[in-house]
C-alpha cells in the first residue's frame, strides 16, 4: 500500500515512552540484512522478501506483531491470529527497556522465517 506518512507522522501526539520503545526496536533490528522500513496508514512495516515486522502505535502501548509459520507459545506473545499461510504473533510494550534480548529473539525467529 502506498502512503505519503512517514515514521515521524505516524508517532505524532504520542507520548515520548512510545517513541523511545520504537527506537529501541529500529536500532534492534535494523541491521539484520536485508531489511527495509516504510511508514503504512497507520503502522510501521519492515520487510525483507515480505513483511516480517509491523509496528502500530497506540494510545499507551506500542502493538508489536511478527509473522512466522506456526503458532508460538511464549510469555511475552498476547495474541496470535492465522493470517494467511502463517501465523500473526503479537506483542505489546510501552517502554523501551521491555525491548529485551528475549523479545528481540522472538523477533528474530520471525525475521529468520521469511
């Protein structure tokens, strides 16, 4: 989908925490190779042959869902819903040291799937 937002009006009128959990995900992620990042209506997407990552803002939480072929048991995952061929898993934090090595290896199963 092809959007003129970027990152930035997308944060617009949230609170400093959220931005902060963002930017600690980003500097998380980024260098895994490849992987692009674009601003959607309403969320951030990160891709690499497909969507693997994508970020909405809330009002008090920052909605953190990954892609990965099955269903994933874990404490920090909220929310699991089948989406096509493979399963959304989401997780939410409001605060960017909740951005831990345990949930960046959730993230990264995510990103080594697809």
């Amino acid at each position: 989908m092809c959007s003129t937002k970027s990152v930035d009006n997308i944060f617009e009128g949230k609170p400093s925490n959220l931005i902060l959990a963002f930017d600690q995900v980003l500097v998380s992620v980024i260098d895994w190779e490849p992987c692009t990042v674009g601003a959607s209506t309403n969320t951030i997407v990160f891709t690499k042959e497909k969507a693997w990552l994508i970020i909405r803002p809330m009002s008090k939480q920052i909605d953190i869902k990954f892609y990965y072929p099955t269903k994933i048991d874990h404490r920090l995952v909220m929310k699991v819903t089948y989406y096509g061929n493979r399963f959304a898993h989401h997780i939410r934090i409001s605060q960017e040291n909740e951005v831990t090595t345990e949930l960046l290896s959730l993230l990264r199963k995510g990103y080594d799937a697809y």
